[in-house]
C-alpha cells in the first residue's frame, strides 16, 4: 500500500474536474492516487472505465455537436 492510497482511505480521496463532458456529465480524477470517475447516467458518480470513457466521448460528440448548432440558429436569427 503506498503512503497515498492510504490517505485517501483515512480522509477520502480528493476529487478535482478533470473534464466537462457536457452541463451534467464531468470526469474527475483524486489530485493523491489518481483515481478516476465519472457522473452516470442517473447522476451518480461511478468509476471512469473504458466504457465510460466511450459513452463519455459520443456524448461529448453530440453535445459539440448541439452547441454548434444552437450557435448557428442565433446567429441566423440575429440576421433576420
Ligand atoms: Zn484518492
């Protein structure tokens, strides 16, 4: 066992965003062991697999792809 994990154990790991995936959905990785997660999709924080990794992407992906999107509509109806 290494000097951080045991910290984390006794005080809990400490979390930092590490990436906004979208508004609702935001990797985090502990600044002591590294450690990773990611919200779900009911909201709730679970460990950032290769799955996770996955979905996290396409879901990026499509969010990008809405914002770019909305910007566009704002941008034709600003014309009009
Ligand atoms: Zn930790």
């Amino acid at each position: 066992m290494t000097p951080t994990k045991i910290y984390c154990d006794l005080f809990g790991h400490n979390y930092q965003v590490t990436k906004n995936v979208t508004n609702h959905v935001k990797e985090y990785t502990c600044k002591c062991c590294k450690k990773q997660l990611t919200t779900n999709s009911n909201g709730t924080l679970t460990e950032l697999t290769a799955k996770y990794q996955d979905i996290n992407s396409a879901l990026e992906r499509i969010y990008n792809n809405k914002l770019m999107r909305l910007k566009q509509k704002r941008l034709s109806s600003s014309i009009y």
